[in-house]
C-alpha cells in the first residue's frame, strides 16, 4: 500500500470514530466540523507513522531472511563436504580391509 493510502484510510478511521462519539453522545454528527477535521487529520498522522514503521520492518526482515538463507547455503555447504569426508573415510577403511584380508 502506497503512503496516501495509508493516510487516507487512518483519517476516514478517525471520522468514523469522531461520528460514533457523536452518536454516542446523541448529538447531531455535522456539529463541530473542525473537530471532525482535527480527528481526520490527527488519524492521518497515525497512518503516516505506521506506514513508516511497516516500511522499515519491511527492510529489517528482508535483511533477517537474506541472512539465515545465507546461513542455511553455508550450512548444507558444510554438511557435504563433511558427508564427502565420511564417504573417503569410510572408502579408505574399506580398501584397507580388503587390503588385509588378502
């Protein structure tokens, strides 16, 4: 979602709000329309700042998962050259007993 979005629906968040006050107080909803315009633009600030903060959670997570697939290669990496060891290993002891036996 695009920073206007964001904006635009945190500030109808905050006139709906400002109409359900009113309609709890039972009072009329166009009363006080600069009150309706401070809770727009108050909710509109809110949409502002949580677009931000998913923005850099974005950032820090892609950040975090190109580490740990980075870890994960380096790991199996590890894990084949260590299998290919055994493999040796277990070839060499196997010449070896062979070698004996005859």
């Amino acid at each position: 979602m695009t920073l206007l979005t964001h904006m635009v629906g945190w500030s109808l968040f905050g006139l709906g709000a400002r109409l359900w006050h009113l309609g709890i107080q039972q009072r009329p909803l166009h009363s006080g329309p600069i009150a309706h315009a401070v809770a727009m633009g108050s909710f509109a600030g809110i949409g502002y700042f949580s677009y931000g903060y998913q923005e850099r959670s974005r950032e820090i997570l892609a950040d975090i998962r190109s580490k740990v697939s980075q870890r994960q290669e380096e790991r199996t990496e590890r894990a084949k050259e260590r299998v290919s060891q055994v493999k040796a290993a277990l070839d060499a002891k196997k010449a070896n007993n062979s070698a004996e036996d005859e």
